[in-house]
C-alpha cells in the first residue's frame, strides 16, 4: 500500500500545472491588462482602457492561483507583442 501511495503521489505532483481554463483565463486577462496599458493614452479610448483593466482584474480574482500567475505572466509577456489596432478591437468588442 506504501509504495502505491509514493507513486500516487508522485504522479500528482508531476501532473500538478495549470488547467485548461486558466491557461484561458489567463490569455484574455493578459491581453486585456497590456492593451488597457497601451490605449490608456489613445485618444476616444480612455474610458475603453479602463473597462479592460476592470475585466482583466475581474477574471484574475475568480481565477487566483499560484498556476494561475504563472500562466498570466507567460501571456503577459506574448501580451506584448499584440499591435495597437488589436487592442482597438479588444476595446470595441467590450
């Protein structure tokens, strides 16, 4: 029974990584934050600016967990690389 526990135990803590819909999760919070960042200064998109940071900061608190963050920060950094037009639409589309 003891060694089957070890290795239970051991595929658990291997298979340990962020769910399918915190990856999601993620992506779409990170976008939302990095283009709040990028169109805060865009003229007719200020107030747009700050309801993607409201939703980016909404979907973080259902979704706080340490696999969470780390997803997060993986898709904020690709975040980046989003150009302005699709933060535009971003903005539109909320």
């Amino acid at each position: 029974m003891k060694p089957f526990l070890i290795v239970m135990l051991s595929l658990l803590a291997f298979s340990s990584g962020a769910s399918f819909d915190e990856k999601v999760a993620a992506s779409f919070a990170a976008k939302y934050e990095v283009c709040a960042l990028k169109l805060k200064d865009t003229q007719g998109y200020k107030l747009k600016a700050l309801g993607l940071k409201i939703k980016a900061d909404e979907i973080g608190r259902d979704k706080l967990s340490a696999d969470y963050i780390k997803a997060f920060v993986k898709e904020k950094n690709k975040a980046w690389l989003l150009p302005l037009h699709k933060c535009k639409k971003f903005a539109d589309r909320l």
